[in-house]
C-alpha cells in the first residue's frame, strides 16, 4: 500500500454554473438493492472480502426489509412547517420514539439475518440483537441515533443501524424535497445526521455537483465544493488518496486543518456505480493512512464504528 498523497483542489470539479436541486431523497425500493449489488461487485477482488460479501447479505436484507411495511408516523404538516421556519431537520433524532412501522422493521430484518452467510462471531451477535427487550432495544437505537460507540456491542449495533437506516429511508422518501432547508454545517437536511461521505455527480441538472449522503436516512444534499462539510472553512482543504489503490482517482480524503477533521469525497461523474457506504468500507485503507497524521474522521458509518 502506497503512501497518501495530498493533492490541490480537484481540476475535475470545475464546472460551468449550475442550479442544481437541494436534495435528492432516497427511493427504499432500490436504495438498498443497489448497494448490495455494489458491495458484491467489490467483494470479488478486494482483501476485505468476507465483510464486503456479508454486508452485501444486510444490505439484501435491508432492501426485503423494506417491502410490506407498515406506514411509518410522519410529523404532521404544522412540524413540518414549523421545522421549514426555524430551519430544523423534520425528523428530531433527539426526541425520537418508536411505532408499529420501526417495530415490524426490527422483526423483519430480524428474521430475514439469518440466511446472511457471516461468520460465528456475528451470528451471536444477531441472536444478542433479536432478544433484546424494549428497554434495551431502546437504548441501542439512542446510541445509533446520537452516533455514540457501542463499546464491545459492535456486533448488535451494526444490525440495529441496518434496522434504522431502513426506516429512516422510507420516512425520508415521504417528505417533499422542496420542503427541506440547510439545517448547519454537516447535517443532514432531513434527520440532521452526518454524512458518511460526499459525492460529486453527474445526475440531470446536478453534473458536476457535490452532495453530501446521509449517514441514516440516505438523503443527499448538495454542498459547496472544496469547502469542509464537517465546519464549514473553505481554507486549509487539501486532497488525500492512496495514489496505486484500486479507488486512485474515484475516492479521495477531503481534509480539513481548521477542524482536524476528514471526510471521503468520490468521484461517482467518474464511476456511477460508486455506493457512499459500500465504498466508504472498501476504502478502510484510506481512513487507516489518514488517521495516522492526526486528524479525525469526519464522516460516520455504523458499519465502521470501530474506526
């Protein structure tokens, strides 16, 4: 594995003036579906391989999930309005509470885990997550929510967020896109989570653009480019990537010195096939190089909590 390079502000991204769309919400339908075919596709040549297979195996799951549900409970339209007005995410994370739509998720995804092909260790901790009670069912989905480390329940907590990440998908697809505002620097228009990662795109109306993905909900909102997603500063942003890795030229580490903070950038005008989460994880290399010159990793993904 080469050394990670800094680059200047990408030639690449420097386009003619658009208006792109603000957001572009997630379609559960194929969101998931999508991802785990990406994940397979890396699975077959990549050293990490038996995770890559078997997250492609949740995120199979996440996508038969989603088919049957009941309606989730949406905000009524004063919340909404009230959320447009005072620029606040619909969905309050912070007071966020359970019904019947989350419950049947948790039991389908549940259900459906078992026929993953996944090695002992997480099998116990999928049969951990099916029995928790209420309570403490309760108490890992606040965890996820406020993206706080599950300490040594990595295992439970990952097939918690797959249960999560469902949900929120399906309440984000029922907003109205012309409804959702800026909310803060790194927050995610809907839910008010992080990224996992930026993508600059090549979508009608939006070619060129960058979007930051949500790391819950799976909304994409459209950010500034060479600017920090994490803080905001246009300045002290430079370019890390591993230059002879199979992602050279599609993923990169915008990084930031206000901040000491990083977040992935891909190239999806590059590589459409480019998944925010499926190549976050296969580019675990990248995070391991850029962590060790001190700064944090900005984006957050469930599915790499330990990193």
């Amino acid at each position: 594995m080469s050394d990670a390079g800094a680059s200047q502000p990408m030639p690449e991204m420097i386009g003619q003036p658009v208006d792109p769309p603000f957001v572009r919400l997630p379609d559960p339908s194929t969101l998931f579906r999508v991802r785990a075919q990406r994940f397979a596709v890396l699975a077959q040549t990549h050293q990490l391989a038996p995770y890559l297979h078997f997250m492609a195996g949740l995120s199979e799951a996440q996508h038969r999930t989603c088919d049957g549900l009941p309606e989730p409970a949406m905000p009524d339209q004063a919340d909404l309005d009230r959320a447009r007005e005072y620029a606040m995410p619909p969905f309050d994370r912070g007071r966020f509470k359970t019904d019947a739509a989350l419950d049947a998720t948790f039991e389908k995804l549940f259900s459906l885990a078992p026929q993953i092909d996944m090695p002992d260790q997480a099998r116990a901790a999928l049969a951990r997550a099916t029995a928790l009670d209420g309570a403490a069912r309760a108490e890992m989905t606040a965890l996820v929510l406020n993206h706080v480390p599950p300490g040594q329940r990595a295992g439970e907590y990952a097939f918690v967020a797959a249960a999560l990440q469902a949900h929120f998908a399906r309440l984000a697809s029922r907003l109205a896109p012309k409804s959702l505002v800026p909310v803060g620097e790194g927050a995610c228009p809907a839910c008010g989570s992080p990224p996992v990662a930026s993508m600059v795109v090549d979508w009608p109306n939006a070619s060129g653009v960058r979007y930051c993905a949500c790391s819950l909900c799976s909304t994409f909102w459209h950010v500034v480019r060479v600017k920090c997603v994490c803080c905001g500063s246009t300045g002290g942003i430079s370019y890390e990537e591993i230059a002879d890795g199979p992602s050279a030229g599609q993923v990169r580490a915008e990084t930031c010195q206000t901040c000491k903070s990083y977040v992935k950038i891909m190239l999806a005008q590059k590589d459409p096939s480019l998944d925010p989460f499926a190549d976050d994880v296969a580019t675990l290399g990248l995070d391991l190089l850029v962590r060790e010159t001190g700064l944090r990793r900005g984006g957050v993904d469930p599915f790499l909590i330990g990193y």
